[in-house]
C-alpha cells in the first residue's frame, strides 16, 4: 500500500468506475463556485485542493470495496454453524495464545490470521511508535476532538445510517459507544502496542475489525440500505477518512487549543494510522501519504456532501454532548466531573461543527464555558514549549497524560469493561 495507485489482487480494480448517487463528487467538482475557488487557491498558493482524477476515481470505487478477509470470517464462523459466542471463543485463543494453539481454527480465521499478523515491508516502525506517543501526549483531547470532529460527518446518510441501525451512538447508548472506541484509542496507542505480537492493541484492532465487518454484513441486508445512492456500508473510503481524522486533522486543528503539532509529526501520525488501518482492514487502491493528499481527500468528501441523514443524523449528533450530562445518580464528585464533561464537550462540538450545520440542531448553549479554552489556551502552549525545548518535561508529561486518560476513562466506565461485540442485532 503507497501513495500511488495499486491494483488489487482481488480483480476488484477491473470493476467499472461508479460513485454513490450521494456522493456526487464529478458533479460538484463542475460546480462554478468549486471551480472559482480551486481556481483562486491554486492561483495564490500554488496548492490545488482536489486531487488528481485518478485519484477520484479510487476513492469513489472504494465506497463500494470492503474487507474480503474479515469478512469471509465473519460470515463462514461467526456468522456460520460455529457461532458468535463458540467464535469470539476461539478469537480470543489466538489472539493470547497464537493462531497454531488453535488447531480446529476454520481455514477462514487462519486466512484471517496470516494477513493480520503478516507486517507489510513498508511498515516503519519508528514512526509506527512516534505517532502513538504523540496520541498518548494528547490525553483524553484526542477523545474530545474525535468525537465532536465527527459530528459534522453525521449529516450523511452513508455514515448515519449504519450508525443509527447499529444504535451505538445513538440516543442512551452514545456515551457506551463512545467510551468502548475510547478503550480503542487507548489500546492502540500504548508503547510498542501495534508492532508487539500478543499485544491488547492489536486484540482491541482485530476485534473493532470483526464488529465492522460484522455491522456491515447485516447492514447492507437491510431494507433500509440503498447501495445505489452510498455504496457499502462501513467502506473503504469512510475507514480512510476516519484515519485522516485522527492524524492530519486533530494534528492541525489542536493548534487552535494551544497543541503544537509539527507538520514532521503529522507525517508520523499518518504512518501510525495507515498501520493501524492495516489492522482494520483497510485497503484502499489509493492511500494519502502525505499532508496535501490527506487534505485534498477530506475535501473531495466536504464537497460531495448530500446533508441527507435527516432524523438519524439529528439524533446521533443531538445524542452526543447529552451522553456526558450528569445521569440520576450522580453526586458530589462524580456529579461534579459530569457537569464538566459536558459544558467542555458541548463547546468542542460547537468549536469544531460549521456554524451552518450546527444551527440546524438542537445543541447546548456554549456561553460563558466557551471561555475555558480561551483561558487555557496560555496554559497549554506554555506546556507545549516546555515539553519541547526543556529536557524531561516532555518525559513527565506523557506519563501524566496517560495516566489522566486512563482515570478518566474508568470513572466514565464506572466498573463496566468495553466489549467490541461483533453479534448484536441491529435495532430495527
């Protein structure tokens, strides 16, 4: 997997071009006030902000190509005579014990483990591990920017649709959900935790794998899904978007909050997420490697948006600030923490949605907790300086920011463990 474009092993790139009816990218592309301000931008800076056709057109395709391993697992074991319960037994075997410890493994789950366990050769591992440290340095921010960054990609049906079959992040499930992909991005980034063979990170990747593989199988079964207008459910291209999300995006927009992200670090994120992805299934005929094209594929998707999720999308975002408001039950210190939680999330989402899109929902009013950035804001940068121009400080930081998120990540749990079931019925 590089950053040109690559052929499938699978056939899968012989397929004719298509693109989703909702994701009508050819057609905005034409649109004058696209043209006029690519036009403007590229006059100015020299930067063009779409990619190039070919490109396009890989990432088009690719809405409608899933992960063909996983999900030969999935739908001969899990989904076959063995069973969920009888197959998520026989997963967590492998994944302490090792694939041989499981001789009875069907052929499907060792096709599974061969890939999974296979490092590519263009895997390195020091920026594998860099751009986990700089996840652990951002603490539980990581967590607050991802999920009110997400919030803007709710207005599309081919992300809420799923999402609100599934339920997870939808109405009093929101903050399960959330917590459960939390223990994820705490999994995934302790030291050494992807390249480390029986690690919980590659466990916890492997397992988010199956429960994709699986939402998308009884998903796209569904009436309610139309492939014609966003092509598969889960795909390839919304699995790459959801790197870019976590590396180039959170690497440029927390320098609004103070983070100092270099764009030398950004370059280290994106490795550790096209690794991460590697576990996840993701295999895209074209990856963005760089700063440029990780911009231009989030703006290939801004401008092909369809804002047309209505109800579903209105309840997943309208669902996510009230997850972390205070529940019957709380008090002194646990209540305390809830109220925080949600004033300082509720300003992320308003920080971090457009203005047009947030005022066509029901969010909380933001004044006067939109000043605890601002306040912060000299605070943090001044620990951003430290931690890069003082020797140790740096050290000390992280090991305080991962215990932070740790703490904060349990007394959200309060006593429950995260599950990445892959068997749970949609909800309608």
């Amino acid at each position: 997997m590089t950053g040109t474009l690559e052929t499938r092993a699978s056939g899968e790139s012989d397929t004719p071009d298509r693109c989703p009816s909702a994701f009508p990218y050819w057609q905005a592309k034409a649109r004058p006030g696209v043209r006029r301000v690519r036009g403007l931008i590229r006059a100015v800076t020299g930067f063009d902000i779409l990619p190039t056709d070919e490109q396009a057109r890989a990432l088009c395709n690719d809405l409608y190509s899933g992960d063909p391993t996983a999900e030969r697992f999935v739908d001969e074991v899990y989904h076959g005579d063995l069973g969920p319960q009888a197959a998520r037994a026989l997963l967590e075997r492998a994944l302490t014990e090792g694939i041989d410890s499981v001789p009875e493994a069907p052929d499907a789950m060792k096709a599974l483990f061969d890939e999974f366990e296979t490092v590519p050769e263009w895997v390195q591992p020091e920026l594998v591990e860099q751009g986990a440290e700089i996840w652990r340095r951002w603490g539980t921010m990581l967590f607050s920017f991802a999920g009110a960054e997400t919030l803007e990609i709710y207005t599309e049906s081919a992300v809420a649709t799923p999402l609100s079959l599934a339920g997870g992040y939808a109405g009093d499930n929101a903050l399960r959900r959330f917590l459960e992909t939390s223990r994820f991005w705490i999994d995934v980034s302790e030291p050494g935790a992807l390249l480390a063979a029986g690690s919980r990170g590659r466990a916890t990747a492997l397992k988010v794998r199956i429960m994709h593989v699986s939402v998308r199988a009884r998903v796209a079964g569904h009436p309610e899904w139309d492939a014609a207008k966003w092509g598969l459910p889960i795909s390839q291209t919304y699995m790459l978007l959801t790197l870019i999300a976590g590396s180039v995006t959170p690497g440029l927009a927390l320098w609004t909050l103070g983070y100092h992200t270099t764009p030398r670090e950004i370059r280290a994120l994106i490795h550790f997420q096209k690794y991460m992805g590697y576990l996840l299934g993701v295999r895209t005929t074209w990856y963005p490697e760089t700063i440029g094209d990780s911009v231009r594929t989030l703006l290939t998707t801004v401008v092909s948006r369809s804002y047309d999720s209505g109800e579903y999308g209105k309840e997943l975002i309208e669902s996510y600030p009230q997850a972390f408001a205070p529940r019957e039950g709380h008090r002194g210190l646990a209540l305390l923490r809830a109220k925080y939680n949600f004033r300082i999330n509720s300003v992320y989402s308003a920080m971090f949605m457009s203005p047009g899109t947030r005022r066509k929902y029901s969010m909380p009013k933001v004044l006067p907790w939109i000043l605890i950035p601002v306040v912060r804001f000299p605070l943090i940068t001044l620990m951003e300086l430290a931690r890069r121009f003082v020797p140790g400080v740096g050290t000390l930081h992280e090991k305080i920011m991962v215990v932070h998120r740790e703490n904060w990540y349990r007394a959200q749990m309060d006593g429950r463990e995260a599950q990445f079931d892959a068997s749970g019925a949609l909800r309608r």
